[in-house]
C-alpha cells in the first residue's frame, strides 16, 4: 500500500523552496534589528561565520537525514538509530507550536497590506493602529484565518505542484522587490550614515558581557533564520532528488537566506534612520519595529504609499513561503504516522493550527490577561520553541551524528552522486565538539545574563 513518496522535480525548484522556508519574517524584521542593535558590521561578520560553519554543517545533517531515510522526521530519526527514535516527536513537535502562531503574524502582515494597498497607509501611522487592530476580534482572526487558508492552499497541491511552483513563481518576485526598495531607500538623501551605522563596525560601548551577548543573539538568529532543528529541512530533505549536490545546494540556500537579511537590513536602517533623525532607538523598537515604526516611516517618504505596499508584498511572500514549509511538515508528519492521503492530513493539521492559533490571537484580546510563565500566549510559544525545544534539537542531533553513528552515516549520502564532500574536514569538527558545546552554551546563558 506504499504510494511512491512525492518530490522536487528539479534542483532548482527544492533550493528555491528551502530559500522560501529560510527566507522569512525573520530575515526581513529581526535580523536587521538586531545588526543594528550590536554594532552593525561586528554583527554581520559574527553572523557571517556562522552560517558558513555551524548552519553550513547543521543543514547539511538535516538535509540528508532526511534525503537518506526518505522519511518524514519523525521516520528519519528512528531509522538513523531507535535509541535516539524519542528525537522525531520533539524536534516534530517545534513546527507544531510554531506554525500557528506564524499564521497568525502572517495575518498581520496581510491586514498591513491591505490597507497600504487600499492607499490607506497613512491610518497605520497612528500609535494606536496596531494595538487596536489586534486586540478587536474578528479581524486579526479573519486575517489570521485568511493566511492559513493561502498556506494550505498551497499544501495541499503536494510538493511538485503546490511547493515547487509556487516558490519558482514567489522567489524571484521577492528577490526583485528587495532589491528594488534597497535601492530606492539608498538613494533618499540622508540615508548614506544609516548604511555606515549598518555595515561599519561599531565597537562602542561593547564590554566582554554585550559581545556575548551578540553571539548568542546571533546564534539563535540562525537558528530561526535557516529554519534549522525543527524537521523543516529533513522533511524537504527527504523530496530531495539523489543525484542532486547537498553542499552545493546547502551553499546556495545560506546565501540565498543571508543575502535577502542584508539586503532587508539596507532597506530598514537607513529608512529608520532617516525618519528618525539618526535617533538610534528608533532601531531598537523591538517587534514594534514593522507594524509600528514602518509604516510611519514609509509615511514620510516621498512614494512611500507605493514603497509600503511593495514592502508589504515582500513580506507577505517571505512570510507564506516559511509557513508553506512548517504546514507541510506537519502534513508530512501526519499523513506518515495515521497513513492519510495528503488532503485530510492536511486538513487534519489546518484544523489543529486553527484551534492553536485562535488561543495566540485571542492572548491579545479577550485572554489577554492570561499569561503563561509570565508570558502573552504567542510569546509563550515563540520562547519555548526557540529557546528551548530547537537547541535541544540541534545538541542531541548532533550527538547522534558526531557520536553515535558517526558522520560518515552522513557523508556517505552527500557523496551519492559520486561528488566529493569538500568540506568534510570542517563538518566533522563542528559537528563532533563545536556545535554541542555552542549549543550548551545557548541553552545556559538565559540562565546567566539577561538577554
Ligand atoms: N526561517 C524563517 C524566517 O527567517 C522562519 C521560520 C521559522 C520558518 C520556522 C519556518 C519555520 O523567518
């Protein structure tokens, strides 16, 4: 009763989906907050070495634990050894906690874009929009619902028909609208000291505890920006076709990810910067930052309706690509285990983020005085699966690989297509001593300073 397991049809189109999953809110909102916030160009170099050791050799593991079993994450972790069988549930659990939550800031975002496509931009200028918006249901349940239902439109299509193409289409548009506004906020008189404060080093004020401080930062931006130790990457690893590169392909998707960060970095600092007088607080806004901040900034540009809406687009697609990628590993995961066709596992998995989900939109309404661990609800799982569950995750995967069936397990699938592994020299150190021990550390430092 084995139906042929679905996959990418061709390189190109599983790199732009696993682009797609990377490239999110994450690249676009966080990452150039927190360039700005430790010292821009420290930051990004910090980041840049990051990608190329630890995401390089945590994606190439999860890649071909994936492509190797042709499993789903929970089969994958089984296969490679039953002791560590326990890892599938928990690192499946991550896109079970997140994916509704992530619906629901896409819903946000589309609300955002249409009321900058609607030439209404200028109502989200005021202070009270966003608070306003989100706490008055129905509307960022509609929203919220709107978004999820594009995702599993998306999902339901299957890899090659829904994932694929939707991504080939999606991808590109997303890269020319980001270059598009970069450029176009450079060129704004003012904005040259923004792009110093962005890319110059800045070591003022940097003590022993705030460098610190920004590798852990960075770390956990990782993370969440390669859509790592969640079973995103097993899962797409596993539609992956054998004769294709798994380091070329590892290598474009971190640049892929890194280059859109950057280039969104080069839109927001500079706009802020301007906006707000060189005021660099105004950076440090937190989440506030694009449904707050922005919009007033895009208010006083000159074309700002049209930069807005454009920015809104980008976002839009950054964001329902990543959730593409979340819902159909929770698809995967389901239709594997209960042995569902693909359209009632996905309407299986759309009905738990609907119930989820509502719970983390109505923690700014009517639940809003509830709180776990001091939490809001959204935040709540948003800290558990980051700063918990997915370093988790990553350590004991690594153990798995650099110990217990050593990396050769995961060299031998990287080799398949008769390539060598160029890299295999820096994968098994990072696999085998550093990344454990970074990971030890990220999980030990909330306890120690306060992020
Ligand atoms: N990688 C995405 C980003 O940078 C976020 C994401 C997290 C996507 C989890 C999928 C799963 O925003």
């Amino acid at each position: 009763m084995e139906e042929k397991r679905e996959g990418f049809g061709s390189r190109i189109g599983f790199i732009l989906a696993a682009a797609g999953s990377a490239v999110g809110l994450g690249n676009i909102w966080r990452f150039p907050y927190l360039a700005a916030k430790y010292g821009g160009g420290i930051f990004l170099l910090t980041y840049l070495i990051l990608v190329v050791t630890f995401g390089f050799s945590l994606m190439v593991t999860e890649i071909s634990l994936g492509r190797k079993t042709g499993k789903s994450v929970i089969g994958a972790y089984k296969d490679a050894d039953g002791r560590f069988g326990f890892l599938g549930p928990v690192a499946s659990l991550v896109p079970f906690i997140i994916t509704p939550y992530y619906c629901v800031i896409g819903g946000w975002v589309i609300k955002y874009l249409v009321t900058f496509a609607s030439g209404q931009g200028t109502l989200a200028t005021d202070d009270g929009y966003f608070g306003g918006f989100i706490s008055e249901l129905p509307g960022p349940s509609a929203y919220f619902l709107i978004f999820a239902f594009l995702t599993a439109a998306v999902v339901i299509f299957g890899v090659e028909k829904g994932i694929e193409n939707v991504s080939k289409v999606l991808m590109p548009i997303l890269v020319i609208l980001s270059v598009g506004i970069a450029v176009y906020t450079m060129t704004l008189p003012g904005s040259g000291a923004g792009v110093k404060y962005y890319l110059l080093p800045n070591l003022s004020g940097f003590t022993l505890s705030k460098f610190l401080k920004m590798i852990v930062a960075a770390m956990g931006q990782l993370f969440y920006s390669m859509s790592l130790a969640m079973g995103i990457m097993v899962t797409y690893g596993s539609y992956m076709r054998k004769q294709d590169s798994i380091e070329k392909s590892t290598r474009q998707i971190s640049f892929f990810d890194t280059l859109i960060a950057i280039i969104a970095g080069l839109i927001i600092v500079p706009s802020v910067f301007i906006f707000s007088g060189g005021d660099e607080a105004a950076l440090n806004a937190g989440p506030g930052l694009m449904f707050v901040t922005l919009p007033k900034v895009f208010d006083s540009m000159k074309g700002g309706p049209i930069v807005g809406c454009a920015f809104f687009v980008l976002v839009a697609f950054a964001a329902l690509t990543s959730s593409v990628s979340l819902l159909e590993t929770m698809v995967s995961i389901v239709t594997e285990k209960f042995g569902l066709k693909r359209f009632a596992s996905t309407l299986v998995c759309l009905l738990i983020v609907f119930i989820l989900g509502m719970l983390s939109v109505m923690g700014y309404s009517n639940l809003s005085s509830f709180t776990v661990f001091g939490y809001q609800i959204l935040d709540f799982f948003d800290f558990i699966s980051n700063n918990i569950m997915m370093p988790i995750v990553a350590l004991l995967t690594c153990i798995l690989i650099g110990h217990i069936v050593k990396p050769a397990y995961i060299e031998e699938e990287t080799t398949l297509n008769g390539e060598k592994f160029r890299s295999k020299g820096l994968y098994e150190v990072m696999t085998k001593f550093v990344c454990p021990v970074f990971m030890i550390i990220i999980l030990l430092t909330p306890f120690f300073v306060d992020l």
